[in-house]
C-alpha cells in the first residue's frame, strides 16, 4: 500500500493527497500536523524511517483509522523532496507481510518520492499560472465594463448637462448680440445671464472630469491625499511617511499608487483586525518608487489549495494596476504575522524635467 501526504504551503500540515485503492477514498480527509505520527516525524526530521515490526510499539507511530494500519505489517515513510531541503511531502509504503527494508529500497523509494515531489511542483506552479490568468482575464473585463460606464457617465454629463448649458448660452448671446445696438439694458441683462451659464458649464465639467481622477489628488496632492485615506481605517494607528517629491510621478502613477493604497488599506480596515498599519512611499534607489502598507494584523496564508478559488479582486486589481504602470506588487503574509503590500514603481524621468523649476 502506497501514501503520498503533501505538505500545505504554509508548512503546518499533511494530507494524504495519493493512495492506493482502496484508500484513495480517503484522499483528502486524512491530515497530520507535522510532528505527528511517523509521517509527520518523517517531515519534521527530513529523514527516512522505517518499522518492521510491531509498529504501535514505536512513539512515532499514530493509529489513523481510515487507513487500516492493523492490516499492515511493516512500512517505510521517505521525506518527498524537489531538491534538497525542499520538503514537499511524505511517501508511505505499507506490506500485509513482514518486509525489512533495507538502504536500497529507501534510497528507491527516495528516488521516487522526489519525481512525484517535482511533478506536485510543476502541477502547484501550473495552476497558479493559470489562477492569474484568470485573473487577469476577469480583470480585463472588469476594465472593460468600467470604462464603458464611464464613457456613459461622461456622455450624459456632456449631454444632458454641459451641452444644454451651451446651447443657452448662444442663445442669450445672439440675444445681447440683436438687442445690443438698441437696447443696451435688456443686452446687458442677456450677457449677465450668458456669463452664468458659462460659469455653471464649467462647474459641471469640472464634476464631470472629477469622476476620472480622484479629485483630492489634484486638491492635495500625492502624500495628503495618502494620508485622508486615514479615515478609511477608523479603529487602526496609522501611520504615513510620503517621501517623494510633488511633480516627480506622472498623474496616472499617482492615480495608481494611491488606488492600490486604498484598496490595501480597505483590506486592513476589513480583513487585518490591526492595531497599527504603516504607509511608506519613497524613492527606492535612483529610478523607482516603492509603496508599502505593512499591517500587524491576522494575516493570510498565501497559498492556494485547491477549491480556494476566490472572487475577490482587490489583490489582482491591485497587482494590475501596479502592472499596467510597469510596476511590481509583492504580498508578504502569514497567518499570525501581518500583510504587507510591497509596490515597486520604475519612474521615467520626463524630458526636459532636469530643467524644470
Ligand atoms: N491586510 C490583510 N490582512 C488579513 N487578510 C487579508 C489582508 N489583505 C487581504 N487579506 C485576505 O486576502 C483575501 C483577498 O483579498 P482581496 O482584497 O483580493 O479580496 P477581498 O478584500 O476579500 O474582496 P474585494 O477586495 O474584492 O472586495 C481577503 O479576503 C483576506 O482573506
Ligand atoms: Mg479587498
């Protein structure tokens, strides 16, 4: 009888993952903390060992009823690595009949467990490769459907708004323009109320482009506008050093870097229960920009077990949007330990900005 326990990304634990029939029914509903049992041992130790006979003798060994050990005799467990050091699980071989396996069927069985421990490897790599795919596909439509609105919004506003507004305004000033030799009070009257309207025209266009780039950017600038977003975070300390000069990032990299500081500051304020959140932005040598909101909250496993698959979008919106900017974004968590969002932005320097004021 054979085992393949796998151990999770976050190094904690083991499910058995392969077995032969029958026990290949219980396939994911066996785990084992590493430490326990002979598995678990095995996983701890990243060395092989082996019991002949009388297995409930050794303090190793842990009865798991599923898999029927009184059936079996012997059994040898060999750490499952893709090259040394890099423990990916535990392979299990069980005889009905006594077996003493010797160095040469452990280094077999060595061998073996390491082609399946680089075959898991290249699966685990494949799906995330084809999760970010995803992601970046329902990303892309998302993009896709947003502007779409906001081509909506815009043309409404344009329509229904600023082009009325136009129109009045032309007539009033064909107005002023008939009256204005005879009538010199009533054209008067007619341009007052043109000059209103071009005010109000203005007025909408400007709530209108408003929608297309945070306004407090503009109002702000980069390092305030980073620090309101304190308020989207009530019960956290949070503290914000911006030091990057006002003018040294083009407009759609700010509009970036503050839209992933929000959305990571959301996730604190939603998911990190922290006592204190950090945001830094600051040059990181001579040609990039790095963004980091680091949280000392629960933190998250970063793996992703099969049947995780989320619909959430906020770390790929975040991670798509460092990239449409050429940048990078890095997640470090674990559970217990905190988030931090790491964005690394290249900065071009404008043509001709060495000589601007
Ligand atoms: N700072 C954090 N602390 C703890 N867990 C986090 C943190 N940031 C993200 N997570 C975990 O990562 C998951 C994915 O985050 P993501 O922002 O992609 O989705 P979401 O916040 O759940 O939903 P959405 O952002 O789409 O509204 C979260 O559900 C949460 O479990
Ligand atoms: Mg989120």
């Amino acid at each position: 009888m054979c085992f393949v326990h796998v151990l999770d990304t976050d190094r904690r634990v083991l499910t058995l993952t392969g077995a032969t029939p029958p026990y290949d029914a219980v396939v994911g509903r066996v785990t084992l903390a590493v430490g326990e049992g002979l598995t678990g041992w095995v996983a701890a130790n990243g060395r092989p060992a082996v019991l002949i006979d009388d297995k409930r003798a050794d303090p190793r060994y842990r009865y798991i009823s599923e898999l029927q050990g009184e059936r079996y005799t012997s059994m040898a467990s060999v750490p499952m690595t893709s090259r040394p050091g890099a423990l990916v699980g535990v392979l299990n071989v069980h005889t009905v009949e006594r077996r003493v396996f010797g160095g040469a069927d452990v280094r077999l069985l060595s061998s073996i467990g390491s082609l399946v421990a680089g075959a898991i490897v290249s699966a685990r790599l494949h799906r995330r490769v084809a999760e970010r795919e995803q992601a970046r596909e329902r990303f892309a439509e998302r993009i896709v459907a947003l502007q779409e609105g906001e081509r909506r919004r815009l043309a409404a506003e344009i329509h229904d708004g600023i082009s009325q507004r136009i129109v009045g305004l032309a007539f009033y000033l064909s107005a002023a323009a008939d009256a204005v030799a005879t009538d010199a009070t009533f054209a008067a009257q007619q341009i007052a109320a043109a000059r209103l309207l071009a005010r109000e025209a203005l007025d909408e266009t400007r709530v209108a482009i408003a929608g297309l780039r945070p306004p407090v950017l503009d109002d702000l600038g980069l390092g305030a506008s980073i620090a309101s977003l304190r308020r989207s975070v009530p019960d956290v300390d949070v503290d914000v050093d911006v030091d990057v000069a006002p003018g040294a990032l083009a407009e759609h990299v700010e509009t970036a870097l503050y839209r992933i500081a929000q959305e990571a500051l959301q996730n604190v304020a939603k998911h990190a229960g922290a006592e204190h959140v950090s945001v830094t932005l600051r040059a990181a040598g001579t040609d990039a920009v790095e963004l980091r909101v680091g949280d000392d909250g629960r933190g998250f496993a970063l793996d992703d077990r099969p049947g995780a698959a989320r619909v959430s979008y906020g770390l790929s919106g975040m991670r798509e949007r460092a990239e449409l900017i050429s940048g990078t974004l890095r997640v470090q968590s674990r559970p217990g330990a905190g988030t931090t969002i790491i964005v690394r932005v290249p900065v071009i320097q404008a043509a001709g900005s060495s000589s601007r004021e």
